[in-house]
C-alpha cells in the first residue's frame, strides 16, 4: 500500500486540494488532478495545464515607484485545456456527474510506482443507469510532450446510446485570489486564441502570449475501440468532437495531447506537435505504462527511501519524493517553480528554494537532474549582472528573488530584491554538487564563473569596520525581519561564498591552469581580488550575544521587543495575512528558521553549545508560517540530540500537503519542504554531511521505526543504507572503494563490503 496514495473524498473543501496532490507533471508539462467531467459551479475548482518556465509579461502597478523597482514580472500561464471529457447516457443525454445520482463505488489512486492515477466510479445516475467508469492518466516522463487519458466504460444495467463530448479549449484564465498575495494576482496576463482546427483526425488549437509572445500549441486525438460517429465543431476558441457509439459491451476511449512551445520547439508549434502526435500514435496506452514504469522503476531503485514501522511516513516520503521528481525542469529555461507543475501558487516563480532545499535531494541521488537544475541560473547570469548594475553594484551579479526568465519580479523589495543571500545559496549549491560529484567539467564550465560573480557581491557591497568585514541593509531568510545590518545567516553564507570561490581558484590553478587564464581575462579576474576575498571573508562579521552565548539574527534583533504570541488569536497564523510588516519588523518573530538554517547549511561555523543555544532561543519565537522552517528545526533538533522534538518537526513536514497542514495546499503542493522532508531523514535522523573533507553521518533511528533504509550517489558510487535499531549497515553497490566518516570515525569501504556501525536510538522520543 506504500505505493500508492489514495484519497476518496468529494467534500467542497478536498476536491481543491486533491487537484493539487493528484497532479501530474514530468518537468516540462504539468496537468492538475481535476476530473475531466465538468464541476457544478459551485465547487471552488482550479482547473490547470501549465508548462516549466511559459510566461506571461505583465506591468506591476504601484502607487509610488522609486528608482530600481521592477516595472514588470513574468507569469507561468495556464494553457491550453485538453482534460474535458464529458459522457451523456441514452437517447434524453443524461450527463454523467459525480454530484448527481449515486455513487456505489469510488476509488481515486496515484500510483506512485508507475507514475499515474486511476479513477474507478461505480455509479447509478438519477434515471437508474448503471456503470463502472476508470479514468486513468499519465504525463509521460518518456515522451515529454505528452499527456494522456484512457478512460474505459463498462456497462451494468445500462445497454444503448452513449456521446462522448471531448474538448480542446484555448480560453483559459490564471487563478487569483486578492486575499492571498502568495497565490497570485488579477492582471493583464492572458492567452490569445491563434488558430483552431482539425487536420485529419487531430483537434490543434493554439495560444499566445500577449506580451511574451511566446506560442504554445496542443495537438490532440481521441481514439475508441468499438465503431462510432464524429461530429466536430470548429468555435472560436476550442474544438469539440461529439462521439456517439452504442454500448453493449465495455468500451474504451484513449486521448493523446501533445503540447509545444516556442521556447523549446521554435515558431512551428503546431506542425512540431504534429510530427511528435504521430510518433507517439502507435503507442497503446498499455505501452505508455510499460514505459512509465520502467522509467520510475530507474527512479526508485535509487531516490527511495524505505521506512519500516510507520505507514503514514513512508507514504508521506514517498509522495513526496515523486513530486519532486515531477516537477524538476530538464532544459536551459527552466528550473523547480514553488508550487511546481502542480498549481498556481507564486505565480510560477523560481526562488532560493531550488538550491537550498530541492537540489540536495537530486545531488545526492539524481546528480544528472542536479546539473540541468543549477545550470538553469548559468543561463540568466548575464541577467544576473544587469540586475547588479541596477541596483547599483559596479561588479558581481545579484540574482533576482523570484523570476521565471530572469529578470526580478518581486515588487516588495523588503522581503525580496533585499535578499542578498540568494547569491551565496546559489554558490552554496553549486559547491555542494561538486563536493558529491568531483564534476570538474562543471566547475570549467559553469561552476567557477558562477562563484565568481556572485562572491563580487559582497565585496562591493559590504565594508570593513573596527577590524571587521560588515553588510548593511540586507534581508535573511526570515521575512518577519527586513532591511537589517549584519543578518548572521547572510553574512555566514558570504563568507562561504567568497572562501569557495578562493579555493576553486587554486583548484584550477592546479588542475586546469589553461582555463584559469582563459576565465580569468574573460573575467578580468586578477590575484589581487582573489586575496580581496581571502581578506573579507577572513575578517567576516558574525554576530554573537555573550550573555545569551547565541549567534544574534541581526545587529538589533536583540534589542526589539518580543512578539506577544499568548496574545495572538489562533485564526492570525500566518502572521503576514494579519499584520502589516512594520509591525512584524518591530519585533522578535521569525516567520521560519534563519540563523539556525545557518547553523546547518554551515555546521563547522558555529560550536555546539551555541547551536544548541539558538535553537532554544529561536524555537520560541518562530512561527513556522514558512514551510520551510519545521524541516531545519526537525535536523537541527537532531543535532542536538532533542528526539522527540526532532521527530515532532519531521511529522509537520513530512506529510504537509498530504494532510494541508497550512490550508493551502490548493494553490499547489510545498515543493520546497517535500524536499526538506527528505533532508530531515537524511540530514537528520541519518546525520548526513557532505563537507570538504568528504561523506560523514552521524546515524540515528526513531524507536517507531524498525528501521530504514536509502541510497546515496557520492563521487560517483552508489552507497546503500541501512540504519535499524542499534545497528547500521553500509554496502558500495559499484565497483572501488571509498573512505567516509561514521560516528566521527574513518572508514573505507569496498565494492562487495558491508560496513556495520553504532545506531543511536531515539530514546526520549
């Protein structure tokens, strides 16, 4: 049952947030679950196909704007709706719904073993006709264009006159909600309906963009397996096929649609969807699937995470696990939205979450994925620059808070362009694939240039002061707190920042001096600045509180006081929807985890005590309105050897969307902490660290789990683990050997080995 996640819910609140869960994407193309039968009005539906990185440019509109704002943002687009497929039963056409009759029987899965989701109705309508309707779906993670639906009707009483209504509709719209900023708003974004026709047995209709003018189109067929007639109506905005056949037997329909974008296919969308529908055409549905689950079968071998003695968590990891994989862009445009491919939620729009909580996952398992990721912010570099030069910086690059095309597309700047620390989780994340993978292919090409030009940053902005190296004016993780002088994680992360771009310059300098030199006049790169960066970094201010023995957030954080949270009713969470962000400013009160993120990201900086410290300090006034935040608590907590709060954490972002947690699932699944619920087991409970010096864990075992077991790729090996109650194991599935630390002990392991170790239980869990 782990494989699958099943939901039969139909109430008003669910069917939203199961549009979410049941989405089906593969990186490129992503359709959320909505049924293909229409709903009554009245259910509150988002009905959505969206493609990675297709925007819409729209104007921000202020009241007063300064220098520097951003005059327009990008918006992922809902396109082109290929879903609807509409049954009528008998010669009155009575429709078929799941809101009207009787339903004996249903049954809603994602499959999430071989990537796609059935739906199984037993149903009597309103006149007594009987039937057993299966939808099942998939987009393809083989062909990447495709989204297909097979649906199969067997009769029960019901012998006769059967129409199948299928529609191919360009007329769609981007949901908003003006009460939620985090949604997304009302604005000019629109798709433009170009052309609607058939082409033999196709339906193609095709958009485009108003300001973007980027094209996408959606070819598509609809095939049955007994005798029918067609009738088609060419509208203005969509097409319609009517199918009628008589149903004496069961009977089954299979729809293909293939979709194309100018961004990936040039300015022949439709006659590219064309050629792609025709190769795909000999395809059976039944093949699809076969190729579906050998390709998850690849997945799992590797990126699973078993867990054995709590159903609920295992379910959770894994649901969570193959999202993620859904949503990973795989070409130069395009990255991991925060929502994904699953809703609308941000509108689309790439932030830091990436780096720091999405790419550990695919590093350390999926590290081919990894590199398209972080290649995608290589691909708007240049963009990167130019940001910089707007924002009055001279060198460097300063990547955008949110952005889809690269250019910023926060209109807040508090709680956007002025995090600065984007730069250093982007360089943070880059140093981190090429200590797991040694790819020193990356580093010449991409790797090196990045760290460069986001180390730049800081020197330019940033200031020596009574011996120390100082940033003023900027925001960290936590938006509950802007515009702050020496914010500890940002400076931490600087200071990472410029210490891996000195050391990947003498790294080079060794290993591929010619490239250096080819870099460095390209860069106009010279010692001087390598030793300016030595200098800062060395000299970096860290802020710590010697009465507390805490590392401050920021300069003044200390000296605010202290949020009144017995005071807070419980219906103003999050805190953001209820109060206006100089009042958050004015107080301690971290909307997620900042500091002690730093503490993690960057464990060697800070001693123990102090990090056991801050995490005191800071539990007690962190809201965790981020759904980031529990995931860090969760690791962090482990450090430090609290268990029971360790595994409570771990609990609220396992299973957030699953069990909507914040109530807003249905705007799209948290991309970010599906990630970090992943880092919670491995960075947690496993202990791992991917440091300098190399692979290390620190293992320990929840007492309700048996135990548990998963896969790390390091430097190109396989390792397998497995971690149970008291004692561990470690196995190198390919051939070498490879030296790791466990329990703060070396040891090397060979292909064919196994590796015992020491467990820590939880025993105050």
């Amino acid at each position: 049952m782990s494989w699958i996640y099943s939901n039969n819910d139909l109430s008003r609140e669910q069917l939203p947030v199961n549009e979410s869960l049941f989405s089906l994407a593969n990186g490129y193309l992503g359709v959320r679950g909505n049924f293909e039968e229409a709903c009554p009005d009245e259910i509150r539906s988002i009905r959505g196909t969206y493609i990675n990185a297709f925007y819409d440019i729209v104007p921000i509109h202020y009241g007063e704007r300064a220098y520097g704002y951003p005059q327009t943002k990008q918006k992922m687009m809902n396109v082109i709706d290929s879903q609807s497929m509409q049954l009528y039963f008998g010669e009155d056409s009575e429709p078929f719904s799941l809101f009207t009759g009787k339903i004996i029987r249903f049954e809603r899965t994602l499959h999430l073993d071989a990537g796609y989701s059935e739906r199984l109705i037993h149903w009597r309508s309103p006149h007594g006709r009987e039937l057993i309707l299966t939808f099942r779906r998939l987009v393809s993670f083989s062909h990447r264009e495709l989204f297909a639906v097979e649906l199969h009707i067997e009769p029960v009483n019901f012998h006769g006159k059967v129409t199948l209504m299928s529609s191919i509709n360009g007329k769609i719209e981007n949901f908003s909600d003006h009460h939620d900023a985090r949604v997304g708003s009302a604005d000019e974004a629109k798709l433009s309906v170009t052309d609607c026709r058939t082409l033999d047995d196709l339906s193609i209709v095709s958009d485009r963009t108003s300001m973007s003018n980027l094209d996408v189109s959606c070819v598509s067929s609809i095939r049955l397996s007994v005798p029918c007639t067609r009738n088609i109506w060419i509208r203005k905005s969509s097409v319609e096929t009517s199918i009628t056949f008589l149903l004496n037997k069961p009977v089954t329909a299979v729809k293909k649609n293939i979709y194309t974008d100018s961004l990936r296919h040039g300015s022949q969308t439709e006659r590219t969807g064309v050629n792609l529908h025709q190769k795909i055409d000999v395809l059976s549905f039944s093949e699809l699937l076969k190729e579906q689950k050998r390709f998850l079968d690849a997945f799992w071998s590797i990126s699973d995470v078993m867990i054995d003695g709590d159903p609920a968590i295992q379910e959770g990891i894994r649901f969570n696990l193959f999202h993620l994989l859904q949503s990973a862009g795989r070409d130069p445009f395009s990255s991991i939205a925060a929502k994904g491919l699953s809703g609308e939620g941000y509108e689309g729009h790439y932030f830091w979450d990436t780096e720091i909580f999405t790419v550990p996952f695919f590093t350390l398992t999926r590290p081919d994925i990894a590199r398209h990721l972080l290649q995608y912010r290589y691909t708007i570099l240049d963009q990167a620059r130019k940001h910089a030069r707007e924002m009055g910086h001279h060198q460097g690059t300063l990547f955008p808070w949110r952005t889809i095309s690269g250019t910023e597309c926060s209109a807040f700047f508090p709680a956007g362009t002025a995090q600065y620390h984007i730069n250093a989780d982007i360089a943070y994340s880059y140093a981190q694939y090429m200590r797991a993978t040694g790819d020193l292919d990356f580093l010449e090409k991409y790797g090196f240039e990045m760290i460069v030009e986001t180390a730049r940053i800081w020197i330019d902005i940033g200031h020596f002061q009574n011996g120390h190296f100082c940033i003023d004016d900027v925001t960290g993780p936590d938006e509950y707190t802007a515009i702050v002088n020496n914010n500890y994680y940002t400076n931490a992360m600087a200071q990472f920042n410029l210490n891996v771009a000195v050391k990947y310059y003498h790294i080079l300098q060794k290993k591929a001096p010619e490239t250096l030199n080819t870099l460095s006049e390209r860069l106009h790169l010279s010692p001087e600045e390598i030793r300016s960066w030595d200098r800062a970094a060395q000299a970096m201010y860290l802020p710590y509180d010697e009465d507390l023995k805490i590392n401050p957030q920021d300069d003044t954080f200390l000296n605010k006081a202290v949020w009144d949270f017995a005071g807070t009713p419980d219906n103003h969470y999050p805190l953001l929807l209820h109060y206006h962000p100089l009042t958050l400013y004015r107080h301690q009160v971290c909307k997620q985890a900042d500091t002690l993120l730093a503490h993690f990201l960057l464990e060697g900086a800070a001693d123990i005590e102090t990090i056991r410290n801050s995490f005191h300090y800071y539990e007690k006034i962190t809201t965790h309105d981020s759904s980031l935040s529990t995931c860090i608590f969760s690791i962090m907590a482990a450090r430090i050897g609290e268990y029971r709060k360790a595994y409570d954490y771990f609990l609220k972002s396992a299973r957030i969307d699953l069990d909507n947690i914040q109530g807003n699932t249905r705007d799209g699944l948290h991309l970010a902490n599906l990630g970090g619920s992943w880092m919670a087991i491995l960075f947690g409970f496993a202990g791992i660290r991917i440091t300098e010096k190399g692979l290390s864990l620190r293992p320990s075992i929840p007492l309700k789990w048996n135990n548990y077991s998963f896969h790390v790729v390091f430097q190109g090996k396989t390792l397998r683990f497995k971690i149970a109650q008291g004692l561990g194991q470690c196995q190198l599935e390919r051939s070498g050997s490879l030296e790791l630390t466990i329990n703060n002990q070396k040891r090397t392991i060979s292909s064919g080995e196994t590796v015992t170790f020491q467990v820590n239980m939880l025993k105050n869990l």
